[in-house]
C-alpha cells in the first residue's frame, strides 16, 4: 500500500509539472507569435528584403524628423518674432533689431519675385 501511494504521489506531481510546463509553452509560444519571430527569421533568410525593408524604413524615419523638425523651428521662430517686436521699444537691443530687420526687407526686395 505504500508503495501505490508513493507511485500515485509521483504520477500527481508529474502530472502537476507537465501542467505547469504546458502552461509555460503556451505563454511561450503566445509571446514569440506576438513578438512576430517567424517574420524577422524569413528577413534574415532573405537579407536583400531585409535590407530593402531597413532602407524603406530609414527614409520614412528621415522623413519624419525633419517635418517633425521643421514644424518646432517653425513654431520656436514664429514665438522668437513675437517677443523680438515687443523689444523694438528697447534702446540697445530695439536699434539692433530694427536694422536686423532693415537688412531682411533689403534681401527680401533684392529676390526677384518676392
């Protein structure tokens, strides 16, 4: 009798381990399918489309920084203005921004079409 107890004992806590690495091997295989594993190991297969990918992949990144940069140096420029025109009013800094000023609409006028 000791013995089938001991025998059960063990069947149960194999049992309970295979569950346990059941369990393991589904959250395993769920985190690889959702890490998309299977797509980075065909690129690595085929590196031209790996490379041709990265390429794609850097001109939209490239892209996107410098309309991302164009837009802040817009706005940092448009709020620069604002607070330069309050400060004409100033003695030092107000005849040095009046002439940076005089000096941009000779340019402007300089460029034909304008």
């Amino acid at each position: 009798m000791a013995k089938k107890s001991n025998i059960k004992k063990v069947i149960d806590e194999e049992k309970s381990l295979l569950q346990s690495l059941d369990s393991k091997i589904g959250k395993l295989a769920s985190s690889m399918q959702r890490a998309r594993i299977d797509e980075y190991t065909s690129m690595l297969r085929r590196p031209w489309r790996f490379f041709w990918f990265n390429f794609v992949v850097g001109i939209f990144r490239g892209f996107g920084m410098a309309l991302g940069f164009t837009v802040i140096f817009a706005i940092i420029i448009y709020i620069f203005s604002k607070l330069l025109t309050g400060m004409v009013g100033l003695p030092v800094i107000g005849q040095f921004i009046a002439e940076l000023m005089e000096f941009v609409k000779q340019y402007q006028q300089a460029i034909p079409g304008q």
